[in-house]
C-alpha cells in the first residue's frame, strides 16, 4: 500500500530523549519581562519563556506506509486547480480540462480527446464526400437533362429528378391540382432526360448526398455530448484535487497541555 499522507506536528514539551509527543508540565507558558514591565514605552512585557521556547520539538511521522519504506521527502502542493476553468477548458476542447487538472495523469482526457479528434475527422470526411457527390450530381444533370438545379432551388432539383421534363412535371402537377407547384415553360426550367437510366444514376446521386448529408447534425450532437461529459468528469476530478490538498490543524496537545499543529497532506 502506498503511504496515505506525511503528518508533520509540533509539540510544546520537556524534550525527553527518544519522545516523539512529549508531555509538558502544566507551568504557564507566558511570563512578565521584570525588565520592561515598567517601562512606559514598551508595548507588551508578556513575552514567552526561553525554557518553553528550547522546549517545543519538531517531528513528523510518515503514516500508512508500507513495511520498509523510509522515504520521508515532501515537496508543497502547488494551488488547487479551478473546478470551474476545469470545466470550461474541456467544453472548449475535450481531454484540455484534464490536462489543466494534472498534466501528468490525464488519461480519462486523452480518450475524451481522441473521440474528439475522430468525430471531427469524420465530419470533416463526410462534408467532403458530400460536397463532391454534389458536383458531380449538378455536373450530371446538365450534361444529360440540361438543367440547372445549382442555380434554382431544392424544389427544382427534386422536380429534374421525379420527371424527365418540364412538360411531364407540369402535366403531373395539374392532374393532380396542386397548381402552385407549377414551373413556367422558359428555358432556365427546361429539362429532358435522354434516358431514365440516366435519371436513376442522378438519383442515385442525390440520395448518397442527403444520406450524408444526415449524419452531420449526428456528429455535432455526439461532439456536444463529448463535451459535457468531457466537462463534467474535469470539474469532478478538480474537485477530487482540490480535496486532497494539504490540510492544516491545531489541535489540544497531550493530556490537554498547550497545542499541537498538523499538517496532512494526501498522496
């Protein structure tokens, strides 16, 4: 088992040899300076005995320890990190608000900041393979039907899709009495599809485009979600930190006689 704490103490005592909490007699601690007691200028005549003062020991003793270990080397904590910075640097970027916690153990980071790195490649990847789907879509449709959906709307590019001409969607659209859906016979709206085949290898197009198109917002959503949690787990971990600082106390001495003062701090 690792050692759970150094515990340094001072104790006011009679410095037997070989004691580590030595007992005091219960003598007064402070006592009149004869010397300034009458004197107008001094401000305080009360000062502490010498005897007491050669008296008060310093020790420290290593507790929890494992059997044979002897180290007793102890180096300051440095300042509790921000619960709260810890938070906010992981929402900026996963994985950052653990490495501002403990640079030096930050694994529950490093996974938060490869699943970043990997939801951020892939939506990168797909936007590409979406963008290049979509040219080659707009580049099909003009050579083979000769319209141009880039220009005129989702609308148009759905119609271009559904009929192999203008004439065919207009004769379907007032069939079925939806006649604000109707596009004017002028040459910007005119297309005519040399075969079906090539009208299905548009839509085939166009399908694998949205298809990608939805898992973006998927993406996003998993990225914002790596984020809380990312931030969540750094303000815990901060806070973990912070609770295992060094801790300082004074505490009655032995058998109620002056005062002991405690340092702990947890490793």
């Amino acid at each position: 088992m690792l050692p759970s704490g150094i515990v340094f103490s001072w104790n006011p005592g009679t410095g037997y040899p070989g004691s580590v909490h030595t007992a005091f007699p219960a003598l007064p601690v402070l006592q009149v300076d004869p010397q300034n007691a009458m004197n107008p200028n001094t401000v305080n005549p009360i000062v502490i005995r010498p005897d007491v003062v050669n008296s008060i020991r310093a020790d420290y003793t290593l507790q929890g320890s494992a059997p044979g270990l002897t180290s007793t080397n102890f180096s300051e904590p440095g300042r509790a990190p921000s619960q709260l910075g810890a938070m906010l640097r992981s929402f900026v970027m996963p994985g950052w608000g653990h490495y501002y916690v403990n640079p030096d153990s930050w694994r529950r980071g490093q996974l938060h900041l490869g699943a970043e790195v990997i939801l951020i490649a892939s939506y990168l990847g797909i936007s590409r393979q979406s963008y290049v789907l979509e040219k080659n879509m707009y580049t099909h449709a003009t050579a083979f039907s000769g319209a141009d959906i880039q220009a005129l709307g989702r609308e148009f590019e759905l119609a271009v899709g559904s009929h192999r001409s203008l004439s065919d969607y207009n004769d379907f659209q007032e069939r079925t009495r939806n006649l604000d859906r109707l596009f004017p016979d002028e040459p910007q709206y005119r297309w005519e599809w040399e075969s079906d085949a090539l009208r299905r290898e548009y839509l085939d197009l166009r399908g694998r485009r949205d298809d990608l198109d939805q898992q973006l917002p998927a993406l996003v959503a998993l990225m914002v979600v790596n984020r809380v949690i990312s931030g969540i787990s750094a303000f815990s971990r901060a806070g973990s930190y912070a609770a295992g600082q060094a801790s300082v106390h004074v505490a009655p001495g032995p058998a109620g006689n002056g005062f002991r003062t405690v340092v702990s701090v947890p490793f």
